[in-house]
C-alpha cells in the first residue's frame, strides 16, 4: 500500500484543474481564490464523516467522490441556482492508500466536469478518520433564488421523482455486509445506484425557478415525513399528502418484502433521494405540467398546502401527522 503525500496529492489536484471560468480570477496557488462578484451567491457546504455518512465498504471510492458533490449541489438545486465554483476541506488518514485518493479525486473531477463547476480550492490535513467537506457556491437564475418560506394555503405540493430509492438501497448493502452473499444485489440495482451514485436535480432546479410557477423548494435529503415539514415550518403554513399518490420504484416493494420492512416508512422517512420537494402556486398546475411535458421530464403531485401546522398523510379516510419523522444523522 503506498500512502498520501500533501504535497503530491496538491500537485495532483492543481494539475487536474488548471484552466479558466467566466467568473474566476485566481484559481488553486494562491492563499485564496479570487472570483469576480456581481449580484447574489448561494454557497452551501457539507462534511462527510467515514462510518457515519459512508461505509468503504461498500463505497467504490470513484462513486463516493462523484457523491461527495452531489449532496452540496443538491442544495444548490434547491434553490433553483446554477453551481459554479466548488472548495475541497480533507482530512485524510495517514495510511489512506494513495490509489484509492486518487480514485476518488476521478469521482470528483467527473461531478464537477458533469455539472460545469470548477474546484478552486480547499484544504488537506491528516487526522485519525477519514473527513470530507464540500462547499460549493451557486448563482441564482430566473427571477432569483427559491426559498422554503413561500408557500401559501392552496398551493400544491410536488416532488420531481421516485422516494424512498436510496433508504432501500442502503438497508440492502447492510444486510449483506453482515452476511455475504445472502442476497443477490443485482435485482436491486436501481436502489443501490440511488445510494452509491445519487444525481442532483441542477437542472430542473434551475427549469423550476425560471418558471416562475414555484413558491417554495427543499431537496429531500432527510425524507419527504421532514422535509416538507421544513418547507412548512418555514411558511407558517401546514400539507397534507396522500399516500396513493407518493411515487416509488417497483424493486422498493420486493427489497421491503425480503428485509421485513414497511415499504411505506421507506418512501417517507428514509433519506438521501436528494429529489426535490416544491410547492405550485395556486391554479398553475396545468401550467407546470405543459412546462415539464416540453422538457421532457416527470414530476409529481403529492398533496396540497392548507392551513394548520404539521405534515399529515391521508390514509383512507384518516389523517396521520408525519412532521420530522426522517432521517436523523
């Protein structure tokens, strides 16, 4: 095994992303990078702890680095922006195989060349665990950012696709950590991509804020049960949504079935689908459908903003209150 070097690991980093971007005057050499401001940034930034929000295990290192993107665009999705400029902060064991940084580092480099951002900085030190944190900053498109405090009583509630994929495919990789070879993880393929390989929603984000049809958005990163509950808490209002109408892959039924699961707590409580939840403005349904129809994409409604606190689910004829029942890191 041959370890990591800082200073060749820099070397290697610099070289990889040497070249210019609208906007940048000064990349990685310096002691900071300069780029030109004009108007409003969104700038979001995540940690990643080895064991806590990963298994390498499991975690190819190219799909973990392409992962340690996505979880801070996505937040820039949320806020309908356009990502441009992204900070590396490491600390990386000292006996931290030199091939498997670089791995990784492949992962990052294609995120951010998927996505047109440019790494312009960072941070490496070494440490007893393995530390990653992103921050990536955005601009704004359309008629500016899409905050969690502008539903009213009346809009409608979406999310731009299927819930519940990754939670799945999480518990899946857990079973056959602990007993190799029990399952045959191929029939699940989809729901292990959603959580070793998840896809932020850049460009419906910006789609949306640029209709001018959305009121309020938040990716689903801790389950839609908290997430909408933010968007709620954040507007003063309450939702309600329907169980019938919740979307989901056909393998979630089957991988609930075989790990004893309630296929329903997946599709609302577990995270990391890193979809978008959004709410329409009132009597813009047909509107929003025609959009997404010529962009070629699939959204769904869920359920309705009202009056009231909390997030309920209509079961039936009965209501369930379901706020911040997600994910919990």
């Amino acid at each position: 095994m041959t370890c990591w070097s800082e200073r060749e690991l820099i070397h290697k980093i610099r070289q990889a992303c040497n070249g210019s971007a609208d906007g940048l005057v000064k990349g990685i050499g310096d002691d900071c990078c300069e780029v030109t401001a004009s108007g409003s940034w969104l700038i979001s930034t995540d940690t990643l702890v080895d064991s806590i929000h990963f298994d390498r295990s499991w975690h190819l290192p190219e799909l973990l680095g392409r992962k340690s993107l996505a979880v801070n665009l996505s937040d820039i999705a949320a806020m309908g922006g356009r990502p441009r400029f992204v900070l590396l902060s490491l600390c990386l064991p000292e006996d931290l195989d030199v091939e498997w940084i670089s791995r990784w580092l492949d992962g990052v480099l294609e995120m951010l060349q998927q996505f047109d951002c440019r790494l312009i900085g960072g941070d490496t030190v070494q440490g007893k665990g393995l530390v990653l944190t992103v921050t990536v900053l955005g601009e704004p498109v359309g008629n500016g950012a899409i905050y969690r405090s502008g539903a009213s009583v009346g809009d409608t509630v979406w999310v731009s696709g299927a819930l519940g994929s990754a939670g799945g495919g999480l518990e899946l990789l857990a079973v056959e950590k602990r007993n190799p070879g029990s399952l045959d993880l191929s029939r699940w393929q989809p729901l292990l991509d959603a959580h070793l390989d998840p896809l932020p929603c850049i460009d419906l984000g910006m789609e949306l804020a640029e209709s001018g049809l959305v009121t309020a958005m938040q990716d689903i990163s801790d389950g839609i049960a908290t997430d909408l509950a933010h968007i709620c808490q954040a507007s003063g209002t309450g939702a309600l949504i329907q169980v019938d109408q919740l979307p989901f892959l056909p393998e979630l039924s089957s991988a609930a079935e075989v790990l004893g699961l309630n296929v329903e707590d997946l599709i609302l409580r577990s995270g990391e689908d890193y979809q978008l939840v959004f709410t329409v403005r009132m009597g813009c349904e047909r509107e929003l459908l025609r959009l997404m129809e010529e962009k070629g994409r699939h959204v769904f409604q869920i359920g309705a903003v009202r009056h009231g606190q909390g997030v309920f689910l209509q079961k039936d004829s009965r209501e369930e209150e379901i706020s911040f029942q997600g994910y919990e890191h």
